[in-house]
C-alpha cells in the first residue's frame, strides 16, 4: 500500500544523511516522501535528489527572553505552513530526525493529530526529541545507551541503530585495503560536513613526527574548512607529506573504502559510516557538542576496540602521533580494530527504521500478523 511521508531535520549532516537513507528506502517501497527542513537542508549536495522538498521558519530558543519570544513567533509560523501542507499531502505519519526545524513540523502533527516518530543519532536524547518525546508515537535510537531518555517512554523506544547512505552500506562486502608492512598507508582526516580547525592544526605536524620510514608511506587526504585549507595544503609540503586536500569530499563512500585509518570529530554519521564500514579511527569529539554527545557517541566504538578516543585538550601533535605509531605499525592489530569497528555497526538500522515507520503509517487492518517487533532493552539515564 502507497502512502506518504514527511521527514523532518535540521540542515546539518547529522540530521540529513539518515534521513535521507530513511527517504531512499521509502521510496523503493513505493512511498511518496516530503522534506521539512531549513535552507541548508534543502541544498545539501546529492542527498534529496527527486524528493519534493519545503523550508518552514523555525527559530532557535536563545538570545533571552527577546529571542526567545521571536523563535515563538517563527515556530508558530512554521506549524501553520506545516498543517497547509499536511492538508495537501496527506502524510500518513510525520518522522523528526532532530534540529529546530522538525519541531513546527511535529507541532503541526500533534495538532492534526497525525502519527509521529522521532529518530536520535546521537548517544545523548538532543533539545528537540526531548521535548517531544513526552507526545510522539515512537522514539527510534542509534545507541543501545541513550542518556537523556526517561524511563517513562521506556515503551516507545526501538533501537534501530543509525541509518547510513547504501554506498556506505555496500562496504561491508568489501575487505578491509590490503595493509602490507612496506606499503601506502592511506589516512583520511575528516571533521565532518563543515571540516574542524583543531584537526588542520594538529595532524599535519602529528603525522611529521612518525618514524621517517613510516611517514614515507603515508597518503593522506584530508577535509579542511576553506580558511584553514592553503595553510594546510603548506604543512604538508613542508612535511613533504603528499595529501590531497578539499573543503568537501562528496565521495566519503569512496575514500572510505581504501581508507586504512581515519582521524575523525564523533559525529552521529562519522561513527555510523566507521561502523557501517568497518574502518578504525582516532576520534576527537567537538567539546562543544551539546551535552558532549560526541564523548558519549565515541563510548562503544572506543570500548569495543574499533577506534581510540583523544579528549581535544590532548590532541596534540605528540600524542597523535604515539596513537597512530600504536595502530599503525602492526597491520595484524590494525585489521583487528577494523573487524571490532565493524561489529558495532547496524547494517540493519534502514530497513528497522522504515519498518517502524510503516507500522505508525498503516491501519491495524493492513498490517500482517505478527509484524510487530518486540521494542529492544535501551539504557536510560
């Protein structure tokens, strides 16, 4: 049975790149799908390609009380626009992926008391998924650990895991890059959609203090912020490193694939895409990150064995290179930490995703038996 969707997410590629994975599977299910976002979201490179896609306002809750009641303003604003599209599309369920802009649009779906879901890709409940989570029909998870959950919507919680793009996905398939002892040694540095200046501080000096015969087998390409670039593309001359350098790496499927190692923030995706793919990391979580989720995103991965975590007061030069000398020099332990990134990855999380979407869409009488899945032990805090 054809029904449709509204995804709703704030423009960065946390929020869009599930979505997106979500709004690609609807429609190989024969779905009709719709985009809520901000105008960064809707021009986000290759994610939404033939959905219908709309901007409402949505203000952020800051700035004091001034600010505060002009976000008001906007977030009525956008649960209007929201409930006129509603009334056209006739969406059979709403889905939240967080960010400002998927509150009017959840406003809305209470108001024409329309089935609803949130999905949290960070290993901490973020501002807006908690303050729905009280009215929503479901809250998918991406971490078996979510702090910020009460026990109160304990039965409404499904962890799913966190969705990644299918040419992520297909890497799974792939061995892990043949790592000889003498041969290239392929780094990726990413700080996610918008690049992060610590890592373009510190990484080309870090990999400079590697033994000179395992520097000589370094091929880095590295994502940095377009202030940042010339500057590093310089470092690495001098270190005569060779690197390819790009403010955007539309290809991540790609460089992850041949990627031996990958210094990266803890993002959602990031730690997603690293599991999905079977690749380990040193990761440096923002500490700016609200709540600190990208700490806590880093947790299992770090535990299981598949990456090492350095707190950014202590990502230095020195010590990033004492972790990738760690790593680095023995390709046997550098293939073990690939195959424990890979068990942490829900290759699934789409398909569980779509799956519980369908079941808030569907009538009970459209639904076979037994479809409902028991809801998965999630840790609360």
């Amino acid at each position: 049975m054809s029904r449709h969707f509204v995804l709703a997410a704030g423009g960065t590629g946390g929020h869009m790149v599930p979505a997106a994975a979500l709004a690609a599977e609807l429609n190989k299910r024969g779905h009709r799908v719709a985009l809520v976002s901000d105008l960064r979201g809707v021009r986000f490179p290759g994610l939404f390609e033939g959905v219908q896609t709309h901007v409402l306002p949505a203000g952020r809750l800051a700035g004091g009380p001034i600010g505060w009641a002009q976000a008001g303003r906007e977030m009525l604003r956008g649960r209007a626009m929201a409930r006129e599209l509603y009334r056209t599309f006739k969406p059979s369920a709403v889905i939240g992926f967080g960010g400002y802009p998927a509150f009017p649009a959840l406003l809305a779906a209470f108001a024409e008391d329309i089935p609803t879901a949130v999905h949290e890709q960070n290993a901490v409940l973020g501002r807006v998924n908690r303050l729905v989570a009280g009215k929503v029909d479901a809250i998918a998870t991406s971490y078996a650990k979510t702090e910020r959950l009460k026990r109160k919507h304990e039965g409404k919680v499904r962890h799913v895991g966190n969705p990644v793009r299918e040419a992520v996905l297909n890497l799974r398939s792939r061995p892990y890059p043949l790592l000889e002892e003498e041969g290239i040694f392929r780094v990726l540095v990413t700080g996610g959609s918008q690049g992060a200046s610590i890592l373009s501080k510190v990484v080309p000096d870090g990999l400079s203090m590697l033994p000179v015969n395992f520097r000589r087998r370094l091929q880095v390409t590295h994502q940095a912020r377009i202030e940042d670039i010339d500057a590093v593309r310089a470092k690495y001359a001098e270190h005569e490193i060779p690197a390819e350098l790009a403010t955007y790496l539309p290809d991540m499927p790609e460089q992850l694939a041949w990627a031996h190692l990958v210094i990266a923030r803890a993002g959602a995706s990031t730690i997603a895409e690293l599991t999905a793919a079977g690749r380990p990391a040193i990761l440096v979580p923002l500490p700016s990150a609200t709540d600190d989720h990208q700490t806590a995103n880093a947790r299992e991965i770090t535990a299981a064995g598949g990456a090492r975590t350095i707190a950014q007061d202590d990502f230095t030069p020195k010590e990033l290179a004492k972790q990738m000398q760690r790593l680095g020099l023995d390709p046997a332990a550098l293939e073990n930490a690939a195959g424990r990134a890979r068990a942490c990855g829900k290759p699934d999380a789409v398909r569980d995703l779509a799956d519980l979407v369908e079941q808030l869409g569907a009538p009970l009488s459209a639904l076979p038996v037994g479809v409902a899945k028991p809801v998965k032990k999630v840790a609360y805090a």
